[in-house]
C-alpha cells in the first residue's frame, strides 16, 4: 500500500504500522475493506505474512455474522481464513500474531 518498504531496517516498524491500521478496520466492524486492501497478500513480499494474517482474521470475524442466517458462507469464510493461514504457515512459518488468529478460528 505503500506505506513502507522491504528495508531491513525498518521491517519491524512497518509491520507495527501495517498491524495497527488493519486492528483498527477489524475492530470498526470494516472486515471488507480489509478483505480489499488484502486482496494480493501473496505478493506483499516481506509483509506478506502479515497481511495474510489479518486477510484471515477478516474472514473469520465476517464470519460471526452471517452464522445464523447463512451457515453456508460462514463455512466458507472460514474455511478461506484456513486456507490462508496455512499457506502463512507453510511459506513463512509459525508466528505470535498468525498464532494466535489460528487459535481463534478454531475455537
């Protein structure tokens, strides 16, 4: 998005940054901005794992919403946020924040 770069140097700030902005979208309720801005995490080259995170905490949080009313897609949210989230995990290992997204898909 432009908001930083692959420098070294600043890998661990723009990653502070990248994870400030998208909690903020997840905690106003903005779970398809997320899924927008996140569309191409694959190719987020070192922030890749971090937008794959919060591409899958978007699905699982759009998912408590339609349980109810459309199981079907709420199967399929969450079965996106899995898919992601092992593709995180298989290309870029294991990690606190991926964890912890992982532990509440589950539950």
């Amino acid at each position: 998005m432009g908001w930083t770069n692959e420098d070294t140097n600043i890998i661990p700030f723009g990653k502070t940054i990248y994870t400030g902005y998208f909690l903020a979208l997840l905690y106003l309720g903005k779970y398809d901005v997320v899924l927008d801005k996140t569309k191409k995490w694959k190719e987020g080259g070192i922030y890749r794992s971090t937008l794959g995170t919060f591409r899958a905490g978007a699905w699982k949080r759009k998912s408590e919403g339609t349980v109810d009313e459309k199981p079907e897609e709420t199967v399929d949210a969450l079965l996106s946020a899995s898919k992601i989230l092992s593709d995180v995990f298989r290309t870029d290992g294991y990690f606190r924040i991926a964890n912890k997204q992982a532990i509440k898909i589950f539950e």
